[in-house]
C-alpha cells in the first residue's frame, strides 16, 4: 500500500449514519438508526430505503441496454421478445449485443429475427467485462447504461422502474429482483460478499417472500440485470477489463462506493434468469482460475490502506488452503525429510542435487482446479507492482470510508469451505487478526449463502 496517502491509516469500526448517496442529486429518503429497531427489526443494517415518485415518460433518461452473448442463441428468442415488448418510450431505448465470437449461428439469428438491434461481432471471446465497455463504447450518448445477461427475460415495467431511481437522482446504480426462469425461487436481491472477496447473491435459490419486497442498499448491482448513471459509470472507471469475467460486478459496486455514490436493490423490477448458462459450458479449471483470482483482485483494489494490511494475510492463506484441499495431494510424506529412514537419506541428498543443478526432479500429479488456483494467485502477486497502481487509481477517488461500506458485504464471516482444517484456519485468522472487531455488526440476518 502507498505511503504517499494520508489519513487512511486507521482501520474503522462500522458507523451507524449510512453511506453517503450519488452526488448527482437527493439522497434517497432512508430510515435513520433510532427509528430502524423501532419500525423494522428486521432491517438490523439500516439498509432498507423509500423511493420516490413515479417519472413521466417526458423526464426518463435515455438508455442504452447492452447484452453478451457467446453461443447462446437459445436465449436470444426470449430475450429480445421481451426487451421489444417494454413499457418505455421507444426513442429513449437502444438495445446492442455484443457478440464474442459464437459459433451456434447466435449472429445469424439476430440478423435476421432481430435486425433492430445494434450488432458488434468480436472475432474472438474478450470476455464479459471488456464486452459490456464494447457496447457502452457503442451506444448514442446515453445518460443511463444497462446490463442485461443474454440468458434473462423481462417483465415489460422491468427497465422503467430500474431507472427510476437514478432518474430521480437518488442512486447512482440499480440493481433488479432476479428470479429462477420458472418464477418460482429468487436468484438475486441484491448483493454482498464475505471478508475476502466471495459474491453473494442475497436470496439466491430461496422462496420468493416479503423480505425480498423491500427497497434497500446493496454493495454491488448484479452485472445479470443493472442499470447506472453513465457519468458515474465513466467516473469510476467501468469494469475493470482485467477481470475477464465474474466478480467484475462486485468490484465496480465496490469501487462505486468508495467514489462516493450508493447503489440499490429494486424489487419491482423483475427479471428472470437462467442462471450460468454460459459457463457450463467451460471447463471447470478456467471458471476457478477467475473464481479464486478475481475476489483477490477487488480486496486488494478497494479495501482502504489500514484494512487491506490487516485483511490480506487472512485473504491470501485461506485461498492458500483451499489449493491444497482441491490438489489431489493425499500424503505429504515424500516430503517429510523428518520421516524418511537413513537408508533412504542418500536417495534424498540425490534428489536435492539433481533439483539444484536443474537436471531433473520428480514431478507429481496436481489437480488442474489446484494449478488454476495457484496460477489466479500469482496473477495478482506476480504483477504486484502493476496492481499497487491501479489500488492507487481507485484510492485517489475515495470519498466514503470503509466504516461506512462494511455492513453492505451482509456476511462478512461466512465460511466457504466445511473442511474442518479450512474452518478452523478461518476461525483462528479472524480471531487472530481482529477481523471479528472489524466487522462486528455488520452481519444480515437470515440463513448462510448458498456455496
């Protein structure tokens, strides 16, 4: 961490007055922390919010709805059927997919089954994160930017009330009421994630009740189904291209926060979603690389100086163990010099020599998740350097301290793993370090996220 910034040096405890709204206009109208456990006792965080009145079709801003897509042309029906049905002015929605290179004739289809969309074909997969930059780069001077999974469908109100809030100058972002295709289980209402990087998805397979009716702040806007202010969009940054894909939406909401803005989870605005239907379809190695790598990423970029010190040994040895869990390695006495009988300790001397003089050396099998794990580590500590400078970029922009952002990661101590050397290193590092200070009332209630 940079030693030219000052007055980020002191890890804060959670406050109780909420995280400071888009500069762009009014606050959102939000439940102070005297009248929270009067009101709502089920809103411990005091991250429930009201919005405001409904906005004339005259006063909805402009919008440009941008769409990934690799080989899913058995999406595409659904998608833009519904997308073409909205209830918005016409004139004020461009919709463009950005296609990475699908080989199912997913391009042919849009050509000829939905010709008024704007079409960019990339001669190769640029992953989601650059692809949604593509298609902002794309769109006619928006003034809001939407993300939409290729693989979703739409009530006709979903875009106007997604909107609304950022039209009316409350949030900077939105996020939308996700459900299972079949409407009968929620997928997303918003989101948090735990100390060291891992996305939840808050009601992720739960029944669809009243607790997901509300209103209320979130860390980040699902990438699925979001919308945000495009002057804000630009000011932070984007997604980060670096990221590839997954995790990309959480570090945009993390950053988004740390510039000063606020994000929020809509709940009459309502998609439906075929969840990771594309990365089925990819092999497991590659998923786990991003899925390990990018949750490091965003801790390091975003967690402000004095919190990151604290934080990043509990984030780096926990991902530590997790690569040896998934390694495929049973017994590690080869390796125990200890446990090696005399007669063998010529054959290890050997070993050594052969090792130092670079002309061979066993080798062993490690388990393609394992290597991914260690090469999505490395990614971050073998470019260190390059990394320190994009947290500068990010930390140059900060107007809202942690203590005001931790109670929206709403479990900041689950535990992923149920591997009981994993939980007790988890137990002891939080222990240790003082992460259960740190965090202390920041946890929702409700169940543990789905794993």
């Amino acid at each position: 961490m940079s030693s030219k910034r000052k007055g980020r040096g002191k890890p804060s405890k959670p406050a109780a007055k909420p995280a400071k709204s888009s500069a762009k206009s009014k606050p959102a109208k939000q439940v102070g922390a005297s009248q929270a456990s009067k009101l709502d006792p089920k809103d411990p965080l005091r991250l429930r919010v009201q919005f405001g009145e409904s906005v004339a079709d005259a006063d909805l801003p402009r919008c440009a709805i941008v769409i990934l897509n690799l080989n899913g042309r058995l999406h595409l029906k659904p998608c833009f059927e519904t997308l073409a049905a909205l209830d918005y002015p016409r004139e004020k929605v461009e919709v463009i997919l950005v296609d990475n290179a699908s080989t199912d004739g997913s391009v042919e289809e849009m050509q000829r089954d939905h010709a008024w969309v704007k079409l960019h074909v990339n001669e190769r997969n640029v992953g989601f994160a650059p692809g949604c930059n593509q298609g902002v780069k794309l769109a006619d001077d928006p003034e809001v930017v939407v993300f939409l999974n290729n693989d979703m469908r739409v009530e006709p109100d979903w875009l106007r009330t997604l909107v609304e809030p950022i039209a009316r100058g409350e949030h900077a972002a939105t996020t939308s009421k996700m459900l299972s295709w079949d409407g009968k289980l929620m997928n997303s209402a918003g989101g948090g994630m735990n100390f060291h990087g891992i996305g939840i998805q808050r009601g992720y397979l739960e029944a669809i009740t009243d607790n997901f009716a509300w209103p209320r702040l979130s860390l980040f806007a699902c990438g699925g189904a979001m919308a945000m202010d495009a002057k804000a969009y630009r000011e932070v940054g984007g997604f980060d291209d670096e990221f590839f894909a997954y995790y990309e939406d959480v570090d945009l909401g993390w950053r988004t926060w740390v510039a000063g803005h606020s994000i929020a989870y809509v709940p009459k605005s309502i998609a439906y979603h075929h969840h990771s239907s594309t990365s089925r379809r990819l092999p497991m190695e590659m998923i786990r690389l991003l899925q390990v790598r990018n949750p490091l990423y965003a801790c390091v970029k975003n967690y402000d100086d004095a919190n990151l010190q604290r934080i990043l040994p509990a984030i780096l040895g926990l991902a530590t163990r997790r690569m040896l869990m998934v390694s495929g390695l049973e017994d590690d006495t080869p390796f125990r010099i200890e446990k090696a009988n005399p007669a063998a300790m010529s054959t290890v001397r050997r070993f050594f020599e052969k090792a130092r003089s670079g002309k061979g050396g066993d080798t062993i099998p490690l388990k393609r998740v394992a290597a991914a794990d260690l090469i999505g580590i490395n990614d971050l500590l073998g470019r260190w350097k390059h990394w320190m400078a994009k947290r500068d970029a990010v930390q140059a922009m900060r107007k809202t301290p942690d203590s005001d952002i931790l109670r929206l990661f709403l479990k900041p101590h689950w535990c992923v793993e149920g591997e009981q050397g994993y939980m007790g290193l988890h137990e002891g590092m939080t222990s240790f370090l003082g992460l259960d200070e740190l965090f202390d009332g920041c946890t929702d209630r409700g169940d543990e996220p789905h794993k």
